[in-house]
C-alpha cells in the first residue's frame, strides 16, 4: 500500500474509522456523521460502538479513481 493511501471504514449510521495517532500511540479513530465519537486502543473497543460485521473498507484507486467499498467478505 501506499504510504499516503488512508485505510478507512465505514458503517451504518455516519461511522467511520481510521488510523490516527494519539500520544505517541496507534489508535482507532471512531468518527460519526464527521464528529469524533472516541480513540479505541483495540478492536474490542470499537466493537463497543459498532457491529466489525458490518464496516466496509473504502478502496481508493491510484489513478483517479471513485472510491469503492469493499466488504471483507467479498471475494
């Protein structure tokens, strides 16, 4: 990947998720409908706020393309 692609998620109701960096430290950044909601240390903590089963990883595409959402079961 490259290093200026964001990994990003997104889920019902205005939730988003994306790496952030708080302290020094790797965190969650758990957005909704743009507002900050929380910085989760782990996976489990974003459970609190959102089902894992269903976020959707936006895919930007290098060459000008529209983002897509993938689902991580799609094949």
């Amino acid at each position: 990947m490259c290093p200026l692609m964001e990994t990003r998620w997104v889920g019902p109701d205005g939730y988003e998720i994306t790496g952030a960096v708080l302290g020094g430290r790797q965190v969650l950044r758990l957005r909704r409908h743009g507002e900050i909601v929380a910085d989760c240390r782990s996976v489990d903590e974003v459970r609190c706020f959102v089902d894992l089963a269903d976020l959707c990883e936006v895919v930007t595409l290098p060459v000008g393309g529209r983002p897509r959402l993938r689902h991580p079961m799609a094949r």
